[in-house]
C-alpha cells in the first residue's frame, strides 16, 4: 500500500476535458504537498476490451502497471464525464479488469462530475457510487457537478469560482476521509 | 426502419452464460415466429474502444454492421450480466460508440438479468433503465432477475420453471409494447 | 378500468408548484379532449401516515377514494418535486398505502421533475422510475425536468418555451404509449 | 453533538421486524459499549405528514425531540424494510421533516436492507445512498442484505450466522468509520 492518492481520468477520449480536470486535482494535491498522480484511460492498450479482461486480466505490461497502482493506492479520485446519461463504458471496463476485492475494499474514492448539459453527471456519478460501494470502497458524500463544464474553462484552468471552490473543498475532505 | 428484435449479449466475455440466455430469447421469438436476431458483444473488433468510439465511431466493417442494425431495430432485448455491481463495461462501450439519436428514440427495450450471486443484476438493469430512458428508450417495467443462474441451467437450457415462466411473459410483453 | 388521465401532485406543501404544474398538464389534456383529473396529495388525511397503511389501507374515504381512481386509471402523470435529492416521502407512503398489483401493473406512466436548484429532479425520477417499474408500471422515457422552476413560471403559466415544449411533446407521447 | 449511535428503525408499521432488526444493532453496540439508542419512526406523531413538515417542521414534541437526536448525533445506522421496490415512504417523511444542513453535514451512516423476497432492499439502499450523499452524510460501503428475513430470525434473534457475521463486521466498520 502507498499514500499516492491517484487521479483516473475516466475517459479515452483524446484531448479529454476529463485529463484538463484530472490536472487541475493534481495541481490542488501538489499545492498541498500530497503526492498524487494521474491514471489516463487513453493511454490503456487498443485491445484492453479483449486483453485486459477475463482470463487475460492483468498481462500487458501497461494494464499490470495500473492493475499495481489500483491495489495499491488507497486514495482515489475519479473524474467521471457523462456520456449517454452515465460514466463512459471505458470506465467500466477499466474496473472490470482490476484485481478483486483487493483494489477497493475499505479504500476511500472522490467522485467529481463534468457535462456538456446541464446535469453535471449526477447520474453517471449515482452509479458509479453504487459500483464502488459493492467492491467495497467509500465515497466521499461531496460529488462537485461541473455542468457546462467547457464555458467554465480557459487554457485548462477551471474558471468559475465555485466550481473551484467545490473542487478544493472536495480535496480537503478526501485527506480527511 | 426493420422489425426482426434483435437481443444483446451484452458481454465479450468467452463463453459467455449472456450469450446462452441470448440463444434462450431468440428460440422463443422463432417459436411464435417473430424474427429475432443475436448482437454478440464478443464478435466486437478487439481494439473496439478506440476503433469504435469518438472520431472514429462507425468505421470498421463490424462495427458499421452492428450500428445499422441498432439503427434500423425497433425493439430490443439487452441480456445483461453483473459485473461489479452493474453491467460489463464493454455493453456501455458497445452503446456509446452507436448513432444518436437514431438508434434509441422511441424504440422499445427489454432487459434480463443473471449473475452468479442472489442479486439477479437489479442495480445494473436499473443502471442500464436510466441510460436508456436517457436515449429516449422505453423499458418494459417487468425484468426478469435470474440469480445463481448456472445452478438454474443445463446444456444451454433453463431448468428453472419461474425462470422460464417470466421470460415467455417477458417475450410477449415486448412483443406488445 | 376508465381513460380518464390521473395527474398526481406529489407534494402535500401548502401552495406548492407541483400542483401549479399539475394544473399545466391538465389543461394540455383538456386542450386535446382527453379526460384528465388531478390527484392531490395536499389532500391526504392529516394522519394518513397511519391512517392509510398497512392494515388500515383504504379505510377512510378520501384514501378509498384516491386508491378506486389509482386502481381505475390506465395513464399517470407524476408531478415530482426535488426534495433532499428524491422526491417527497408523501409520495412513497401515498404509493405504499394502494393497492398492489392492480394499482400499477402494465399501466402507463409519465414523471416530470421540478426543483428550486439546477439539477430537475433528475435523481428523483430515476428512484421513482425504479419504484414504479418494480411495482409493473412502464414508465415514458421522456422525463422533462424543469430546474429552477420557479424563475420559469409566472401566474401559474411556464414562460420558458423549451419546458412547455418538452411537456407538449410528453404529453402526446403518453397518449400514444 | 454527541456520541450516542441513533439506530432508525425506518419504518411505522406495527409490529415491524425492522424494529427487531433495530434491537440486533443496539445490544451488538451495547456489547462493545458503545452508546447506542433507537429512533422509532412507529412513534411519530399520526399527523407527522402535516405536523412536522414544511413550516410545522420540528414544531410537535415528539418531533423536536427526535429532530435533536439527528442533529446531535455523529453516526447513525439506517434500518430498511422494502416496500414497492424502495424504502418506505415514511422514512423519507421523517428526513423531509430534519434541520438541514446540521442533521447530516459529514456525518457517517450504516445501512442495512431487509426483505421479504430475494433482494434484500439492494434498490432501497441505493436510493437513501443517493439522498443521504446529497445531504452531505458518507455512506458505509458494506451495506448487509438480509433477504427473506423473516425466514433468518427467531424470537427476535438473527439465527442465520452469515448474516450476523455482516452485521458483526459492519457494526465494527461504522465505529472505525
């Protein structure tokens, strides 16, 4: 185990919002001196539907690479953009492919939500907390919702005040959690 | 616009128990002579999440095939296993990388669910109902849990009577709806 | 069984928008010809709470009353106000105290939520959707969610042309689930 | 604020094994000597609909009383029956009528669902998950299902040993929580 809090950027969508977002935790974890770190979905291999699961689970280099950091850490957050009304599928899979129980029981997770609309992923953040509670992790009550979340961004700084306000809250309780 | 159901076997995993309750389904729409047709989430190209999504979405050959075919269906049948308190993530994948809102508006879904445990996947196909509703689908209210689901099989057969029972109403029902 | 449309308030606060919005809908029924009625929760019996369930169900008239029209009725709208992030206790024990199965089974439902804040009720109407899908009840995948929906309305009229839309196409919908 | 653990017995129904469920937890809790005492919804006021909500709010004895208790307290566990598919609507009355933010703001709660059937609340935990995350209280992961309870008890006493083990272990996770 190790006090790395890591940061999943829960998308592979290139030039995600969600590794802008993803970035501006790392900076708030830094600011504080926290070690933390960034799990970027994007950089899981082509085929990890198909090597990364099952009986495959864990044989790449880069799938066994977050596989150890997962079981590891005992901090998350997860940074969790709506697709279609939830989290997106890449997500799940990700999850789908990791160690079991040993990845999340009693560890403690930050959700953060961000949207195009108007929804800030409250949803998508609903199920995913119903996910990481049956693995057995803890979620932390405070689920910021970063709705319209590209009008609230310049150059990849979080321009609304209490959006960021949210944010650094978020981080404080995660160190208290 | 076709009227063959098409059932989703929502996982890519190899021999999957999805794909024989999948196999169930479309006996029972051949039985009453309805056109019915398998999606096996398992025929999914292996690099899926990055061939298949974003920019790429509808490109390769399989996957144009499949998202004609979900575009065209009006009625569905998502088979549905529980996977870390919810559905595989390769079923959400496998819809995020279809049209909107084309594929989903106003057409008529049916969910089954199974799992090794006693839970019979209900936070999934709630999860999945909200994702749907999102889509502009509507799910048929009844949602047969089907828990412990290899002590209740034999030979690709249900042996569970009430299992059978809920499916054959099941299988009317969306042919109603 | 009668086609009468059963629009429930689903608050029981003194002056609460949710009747206001009721009212909305009826006269879009009444606009189409279509025999529409409101139930409002307001009206309870103040002990209703004890009065109304278990073995006391449906003893006193004015719950005899609601529980005929909810057994009767074939269409519901569900008017469903934000509160504490889901919707009214009132009108959970309201559902707990009819008649089960007849109340619900293959009948059809259309929820619309409302709320003082930006998130439309949208948690709310997925608890519910769960509720009443459990209970038989299909539901409409068209959930118009009216946040901040009191800067949305003047004199008991919706002046935001996107929500009156919303609800127009919503209640056609319902006529033609 | 206190250190007393309120144990809410969620629902009115007379006679309810959710207030036997209840005792389980106080004498596990008084076994360890942890203070610990049940809120009884059954004791609410008849009227509690009306009397205690919206400007009533806290205005009735009972009412205040059992208003304080949540306000002072720092941990609570959350009994649930299912009813319909979700928790009863009573409990979601009683937290509609609470001081907000003070009854809930970083405080820790344990849930645990009972049924009649095969799910063991597994929806209703989800929903008061939801709701008491909102509020701003951290959710226990482990959220015990006692399916077919009734069937698992025995003169007020839980005979199924698994069950126990759960209640045992979560008892002990709320404390460390």
């Amino acid at each position: 185990m190790n006090d790395t809090i890591y940061i999943i950027s829960g998308t592979n969508r290139p030039q995600a919002v969600s590794l802008q977002i993803a970035n501006v935790y790392l900076q708030e974890f830094n600011a504080l001196n926290v070690k933390a770190e960034i799990i970027d979905l994007q950089e899981l291999p082509a085929d990890y539907l198909f090597s990364g699961l099952y009986e495959n689970a864990g044989k790449s280099e880069i799938t066994m690479n977050f596989r150890k950091k997962m079981k590891e850490g005992k901090k998350f957050v997860f940074v969790i953009a709506e697709y279609n009304g939830s989290f997106p599928g890449v997500l799940k899979a990700f999850i789908d492919g990791l160690e079991f129980p040993d990845s999340f029981t009693n560890k403690k997770c930050a959700l953060v939500g961000l949207s195009a609309g108007e929804q800030g992923a409250v949803l998508a953040m609903s199920h995913l907390t119903d996910i990481l509670n049956y693995c057995g992790a803890h979620v932390l009550a405070q689920k910021p919702k970063l709705a319209m979340v590209s009008q609230n961004m310049e150059d990849g700084k979080i321009t609304n005040e209490r959006y960021m306000k949210h944010i650094k809250l978020q981080v404080q309780q995660l160190l208290d959690f």
